[in-house]
C-alpha cells in the first residue's frame, strides 16, 4: 500500500509540472507573437519613410532641374536682350542728341 500514495504524488508532480510546462510554452508564444508584431510594425514604418524619402528627393531634384532650366533661359533672353539693345541703340539717339 505504501507504492499507491508515491505514485499519486509523483503522478501529480508530473501533472503540475506538466501544467507549467505548458503555461511557460503559451507565454513564450505570446511573446514571440508580439516580437513579430513589433517587427512587422517596424519595417512597415521604414518602408513609409522610405518612400517619404525618396518622394522628397524626386520632388527636389525636380525643382532644382526647373531652376536650371529657368536661369539658362533667363540667360539666354538676357543676351537676346542685350544684342538687341545693342543692336538698335545705334539707330535711335537718346533724348538730347542730335541725329
């Protein structure tokens, strides 16, 4: 009779360690499934700065392309500007001259 109470105490040994077993086992998944989450949030993050980044780029090299742009017009209509003022200046005396 003495074998009956040991094998009800280490049968509920193994029973409560079991259940601690498997306790811890669902924490750590839990766990794991927040780290993965936490992940998936970060990369989903720096993928939209990324793309913020990248689209603040496009835009300012495209405004720096435009100004280029721009000032060699600019440039260019201020020499057209001045040959033609150059030009015609010749022909038409300023007041007080005589032609």
């Amino acid at each position: 009779m003495s074998v009956y109470p040991i094998a009800v105490v280490v049968f509920a040994a193994l029973t409560v360690g079991a259940g601690i077993g498997w306790w811890r086992l669902r924490a750590l998944e839990r766990l794991i499934r927040r780290e993965r989450a936490t992940v998936r949030l970060t990369e989903a993050a720096h993928h939209r700065d990324t793309e913020a980044f990248k689209r603040r780029i496009r835009a300012a090299v495209a405004e720096q392309r435009a100004a280029e742009l721009r000032d060699r017009l600019l440039t260019e209509a201020e020499q057209i500007v001045t040959a033609e003022y150059a030009r015609t200046t010749r022909h038409h005396p300023q007041e007080g001259e005589t032609p």
